[in-house]
C-alpha cells in the first residue's frame, strides 16, 4: 500500500495548529544572512579544544558539543558548548516569529519540519564538524562524588572535531564494535570520551541515589525510504545516550543556577509532584511494594529500578503508566528569590531548557537572557513576556507530540498493512472502556484487541492475529490467536 506520508503528516500539523511552512518574510530574511555568524566582542578562543558531538546518525540540527579537562584529586571541568543561534536569529525577525509560532521543531519519520529554516540550523547555527562556530561554554567541575561546583558561562569561539552517533560510541565503550574513524585516528579523543563516561556515570548515581526516575518508555521510530515505511526501530537507551543526557541535565542545572544567582527572571522546565501519587501507590502495591503516603521521588525511583531488573519486558509499560500518573512537564516563569516548583523526575530544583536552541524556542529565550547577563545589559523578556512564552511553549510541546504520535501510529499500520492474518506474540498494555490493547513484541506496534479479548489483562503476554489495518488513521485491529 502507499500514502502520501509527506501529505499526512502535514495535515497533521495543521489539525494541531502548528505552521508547515516558512513565510516569505522569512524567505526574505534568509536572503540577508551573512556567510558567518560576526565574532565581535568574543575574546574566548577555545577551538584548539577536543570537542565531539554524540547524536542520532541522521541527525544534522547539532546543537551541543562537549569536552571535559582532569584537574587531579579526581576532579573533572566539564565543557558543554551551545551552539550561539542568537547571533543570528534576533528576537522580534521574522525568523524568530516563526520559532515562536511552533516553539519546536516537529519530527514525523517522514519529514522535519524544523522550528528554523535548515539553512541556519542544519547549517551556520549548527556544530557541524570542522567548522568554526560561535558557543555558548556551560563548565562546572564535577568531584568523585558526582557534586558539580565553580558553574560558569561564557561566549566563545570553538570547533566540533569529531561528529560522532550513539550507536556507534555506545558499541565502542561497551566493547561490541570498533572505534569510530575520527576516535580511532586520536589518541586524545578515545581518552576523553572515556572520561566523559566515567564522569557522567558520576552524575548519575548522584542523580539516582536523590531520587532520580529511570524510565524507559517504547516509541517505535517509523524509517521511512522514497515515502514508504521500510521498518519501525526502537530507540533503546545505552551508554552514550546516558552520557549525553547526563552531561545535558548538568549543563541545564548550572545554567538556572547562574541565572538566579543574577537575580533574573527566566523559563523554568518543571514537573511537580504527582497530583495522583494515590493512584502511584496503588499500582504499586499490585507489584508487592508499599510508597509513602506523600509523593516520595527516592521512594518510587527504588520501586521503578527494581521492576526494571525483576520484568524487563513488562517495564516499559510499567513506565507508560508512571509518566501518565506524574502528568506531563510544563514552562513556568522563576523569579529569582521566590520558592517554585523543581523537575520531579529528575530530583532537581533548579532545572531550565538551554541546550537545545535550534530545535525549541524556550532554549533559545534562555540563551538571550544569559547573553544579557554576561554583557550587563537590561533583559531582553519583562515577566509578562515570558510568561507568554512558557503558555506558549507548554502547548505547542504538547501539540507537536500528538503530531508525532498520530504519525507513528499511521507509520506502524502502514508497515503491517501486508501482513494479514499473521500472527504476532504481544503484550496486554491497556484495558479501558475504550477496548483492550496489546503491544507487538517485534515489530513495537500497538493495535486494539476486537475479537477474543474477554478474559485479557494488562501485563498478560497474548498471541494475537492481525486482522486489518487502516494507515490512513493508523489503526491496527488484533484477534486472540
């Protein structure tokens, strides 16, 4: 069967009010760009440093860079390098009314719709390899204990040696494969990537001793070639994702931090307590475990990491359910002096977005006020404006989702639309009003149960047959094997 995915997944964005297109005032304004990002005022020449990237191999938006400097007694400076869009995206452009229209960039497996036109952001905003570019430099030393100290922020000149994925680095640092080329060709860059590991698993076993939530949710990523669904992969958390994840939560932390300690107003990325941390226990105590009467992060990060090494299979619907119950993530504005709400997940109270500034707006925001910070200027957002800014981008995060999720689904009907009367081993992950669901362990499609369902309950491994699909609006309908 074909569709036309490029097609539907524009009709998506619509249906969700998001922007598919560039303006012709943005048209106009990339006409005007200059070859380079200017360089005046930055004194900071730190290109001679061994910095690397680690991202998705289809990835070419790269927004962060990172190297780490031992000091001894077991201290580590970590550097995480944000790639400076501001220098040429300027609040209030065309550009930037764009960005702030969508506040995200959009990705359906069958086309991007990026938040900036790819000539910025897959281009002269982007760490590409051997290309001078101007940074925003996140350090922090981090001690043996995984306790991060001396945060600093810093405009500066720097040069990405090294693109490199996470399949092939995770591969790499657990022994399964060989050093990618640009590692095996420097001494210095293996050294570092390895310290780099080292240092993130310090942080976090410090995150996680604090009660940290390790989780891992199954989103089944649709590989798309010349319009049609070639497979559907799974993206599996290793020891490279960890590593950049990590370094990121770090580098965001110290980046709220810094900017509190100014007294500046800025976005915060939130995740409150559970409303229905009552319901967490309940579907705890199914597991034989009891949680606290009040919302315990420690508490149910212990509960979670033992589910995960007594049922894997089962934990990442075990997950699902969790990450519902906590209720999504939120923008909020912080105003430096006043009690507000941390990241829940993370165990972390001072949290903002800002390593991420070609994908989402509120990283962008958040480099123009530290940016101002560091120039003594006046801030460029008043409260108001920000907390416009955090609606706006609480919504469009949570529309542009529904665009990705609508996409996968209709990915996964499409790729099973041939397979008719099959049989698959699945797994029970929803009973409701709404019918009864099961997961295929391979491919990771998940389809309603119409037939033989009586009797099914949530965590039951079934055998199903597949017995008709609808791409268009990505259903998939199973019958008891």
């Amino acid at each position: 069967m074909r569709l036309d995915l490029v097609s539907i997944a524009r009709t998506a964005m619509s249906d969700y009010g998001l922007v598919a297109d560039f303006d012709a005032a943005v048209r106009s304004e990339l006409t005007h760009l200059p070859p380079r990002a200017p360089v005046d005022g930055v004194k900071l020449d730190l290109r001679n440093l061994p910095w690397s990237s680690i991202d998705n191999r289809e990835s070419r938006d790269l927004d962060q860079i990172e190297c780490v400097e031992e000091l001894g007694n077991g201290k580590v400076r970590v550097r995480v390098g944000i790639a400076d869009v501001d220098a040429l995206v300027h609040k209030n452009s065309a550009i930037d009314k764009h960005a702030f229209a969508n506040t995200t960039s959009v990705y359906t497996g069958a086309v991007t719709f990026p938040m900036l036109p790819e000539v910025l952001s897959t281009g002269l905003t982007s760490l590409n390899e051997d290309e001078d570019r101007l940074a925003l430099v996140i350090s922090f030393t981090v001690d043996g204990d995984g306790e991060t100290s001396d945060p600093s922020v810093e405009r500066a000149i720097v040069k990405n040696q090294a693109r490199l994925t996470y399949i092939d680095i995770a591969n790499w640092l657990d022994g399964n494969g060989p050093a990618p080329e640009r590692v095996a060709q420097s001494s210095e860059q293996a050294r570092q990537l390895k310290l780099q590991d080292q240092v993130a698993q310090r942080l976090r076993k410090l995150r996680h001793a604090r009660g940290a939530l390790e989780l891992e949710t199954i989103e089944a990523r649709p590989i798309a070639k010349d319009g049609q669904v070639v497979d559907l992969e799974l993206t599996k958390k290793n020891r490279a994702r960890e590593l950049i994840e990590d370094f990121m939560i770090a580098a965001n932390t110290t980046m709220a931090r810094f900017l509190e300690a100014r007294g500046v107003p800025a976005l915060r990325r939130v995740v409150k307590q559970p409303e229905r941390w009552q319901r967490i226990a309940e579907l705890a105590s199914t597991h034989g475990v009891t949680l606290p009467a009040e919302p315990s992060a420690r508490a149910l990060a212990a509960f979670l990491a033992t589910e995960r090494t007594k049922d894997p299979v089962r934990f990442p619907d075990l997950s699902l359910s969790v990450v519902k119950l906590m209720g999504g993530g939120e923008y909020a504005v912080e105003l430096p002096g006043k009690d507000h709400d941390g990241h829940f997940g993370l165990a972390v109270q001072d949290y903002t977005h800002s390593t991420a500034p070609n994908r989402r707006f509120a990283d962008l925001v958040t480099q123009r006020l530290m940016k101002s910070c560091e120039l003594g200027e006046t801030s460029p957002y008043s409260i108001d404006e920000l907390a416009q800014i955090a609606q706006r981008c609480t919504e469009k995060a949570s529309e542009a989702q529904r665009v990705e999720r609508r996409m996968r689904k209709v990915a996964a009907a499409l790729f099973l639309a041939d397979r008719i009367g099959q049989n698959f081993d699945g797994l029970v992950t929803g009973v409701n009003e709404n019918g009864t669901f099961v997961r295929l362990l391979a491919p990771p499609a998940e389809g309603r149960v119409i037939r033989g369902e009586r009797g099914m309950d949530v965590g039951d491994k079934v055998k199903v047959k597949l017995v008709a699909t609808n791409p268009q609006k990505g259903f998939i309908d199973f019958a008891r094997a």
